[in-house]
C-alpha cells in the first residue's frame, strides 16, 4: 500500500463533493491524474473504495473506513506543520476553527483579531456551522477549535465554558403582542418574522425550535447580520429573537421592544470544545488560551 498526502486529500475531496470531476478540480488535478492515483489506491490493496453511479460516487465499507483514517492522518500532517512552524521563521500555521452564529458576529471579530496581531505567523480558518454540525466535525477530526450551543450533544469531546447567550424577542413598539407579558414563542409563530438567512446557525436552530412546537416560522424578509434584522424589526417589518448580546452591543436606544424569552431552549450558553484540549497543537492552544482570557 503506498498512499501519498495527495492521494487521501483528493480522496477526501471526492467524497465531500460527490463525484471525481470536481473532487479533482479541488485538489488541483486533471480528471485523467485523479482517475489513475484512485485506480491505484484501488488496485495496490486489490479493493474498491468507491461505488460509481450515474449521480456521482459514495464510499463502500472499506471506503468508509479509509476516509475515517485519511482525516485522521491528515490533521496530524497539519499539526506536525503547524508545531514545526513555530521554529521556522516565515513559515504560516493554520487553526481551523467552527463557530455558531452568535460567536462568530458578537464575540469574536476584535478577540481574533488581536491574537492574529500577535502571531504573524498564524492563519485562522474561520466557519460558521449549525452547533451539531461543528460537534460531528470535531469527532472527525476535521477542526481544531469549536465554540457551540449547550443544547448539542458533546459526548467524545472535552469542553470549557466561554460565554452565556441568551436570546432576546424583539418587537416593534405598537405590535400586538408588545404590552402583554413575555409571550411564548409558540404564540409568537401565528406572527409575521424577520431572519437571518436560511443557512446561518442561528436560523437553523430556531426553525427547529419551531417544529418542535409543531408549526413553522413565518419569515417575511431575511436579513445580512442581526444590524439589519433589528433595524428591520424597529421599522415594523415582524418580530425577530436575536442575542442579547447583539442588543447589548449597540449602546444607543433602540425604537423595538425587547423580552427575555422564558423557554429552557433560549437560555443557551456557549461552550469551546475540542476532541482533546492537550492533543491541540501549539498555535491551537494558543488560541484556545486567547479564547478563555478574554
């Protein structure tokens, strides 16, 4: 058996894009070079690791199983980089870091940005993910550094708190639902309501919230960042549930009414996490160390 880097790279990239074509293109390589290291990979071991169908390619057993190791000696590639960067002047490492909505807006653009001053030689890849997409990624081995909801599942991963973050009903002054008590939000989805986009975390998360109550939110615009979304909500376009922090944030008067929400679902606090916190290399925990002080 004898597999490259390259090999389980383009391997990988073919079974996240669903065909070798484009698998290919993303690993930088002709359709012809990528077809003969797969037919090699193939017949050095005397298996299949790829099924063809006329909708692309999806992985066989041993298929499953070859991915599973790639990503695992693939990241340990990237940290052997990363660890032997530190002793090698000009030479970049890289973090790869998930975040969900809130973290990725509110609490990390001026964190980050410092800790990139201060390490010139540090890269971060940063994503934005629904919190159970960054805890599978996490298992896989596929991101350093998560910071996600405590609602998720994080068995097989070690966490530390990072903030609380709560969300907050927001509302125009004259809506009717505006001078009652905090309303519940299934009482809120019969209303009209401004988003975030379809695929940011945050709208994933309460359009499950909303199927839990067995209904639907009712979106009528969505909106680039939670600026828009309560700019939105304070000129009556609907109601929104944003972060606290995203209120607290912006220090002047805002012309919409705000409600703690009472469900057990909205009094979130987020969570760093990790496979394993002393397994990181070193600009990982650099980082991770920069997280937990600010």
């Amino acid at each position: 058996m004898h597999f490259d880097l390259t090999d389980l790279r383009l391997y990988l990239n073919i079974l996240d894009t669903g065909n070798i074509t484009a698998g290919a293109a993303r690993s930088h390589l002709s359709l012809a070079a990528a077809s003969a290291r797969i037919r090699a990979m193939e017949s050095s071991l005397g298996i299949d690791f790829l099924e063809r169908g006329r909708r692309g390619v999806t992985p066989t057993p041993a298929g499953k199983a070859l991915a599973q190791h790639a990503r695992l000696l693939l990241q340990q590639a990237e940290r052997m980089q990363q660890d032997l960067a530190e002793y090698a002047k000009g030479v970049k490492g890289q973090v790869r870091l998930l975040c969900n909505t809130t973290a990725i807006t509110e609490h990390l653009p001026e964190v980050l940005a410092d800790f990139l001053c201060r390490h010139p030689n540090l890269d971060i890849d940063l994503q934005e993910l629904p919190s159970a997409r960054i805890t599978h990624a996490l298992r896989q081995g596929a991101a350093d550094l998560g910071i996600v909801s405590d609602a998720v599942d994080t068995h097989a991963l070690e966490t530390l708190p990072f903030r609380d973050d709560p969300l907050v009903l927001i509302m125009p002054p004259d809506h009717p639902l505006a001078n009652g008590a905090t309303p519940n939000f299934s009482d809120t989805l019969h209303h009209d309501y401004v988003g975030l986009s379809a695929n940011s975390a945050l709208s994933v998360y309460l359009e499950e919230q909303a199927l839990h109550a067995g209904m639907r939110l009712q979106i009528r615009i969505r909106a680039e960042g939670f600026d828009g979304v309560m700019r939105m909500v304070a000129r009556g376009a609907g109601l929104a549930i944003v972060p606290l922090a995203a209120i607290q944030r912006r220090a002047v008067d805002q012309p919409f009414k705000s409600f703690a929400l009472k469900e057990e679902w909205a009094q979130r606090k987020l969570l760093l996490c990790a496979r394993s916190f002393t397994g990181l290399p070193g600009y990982a925990r650099a980082l991770l160390d920069a997280l937990r002080t600010e």
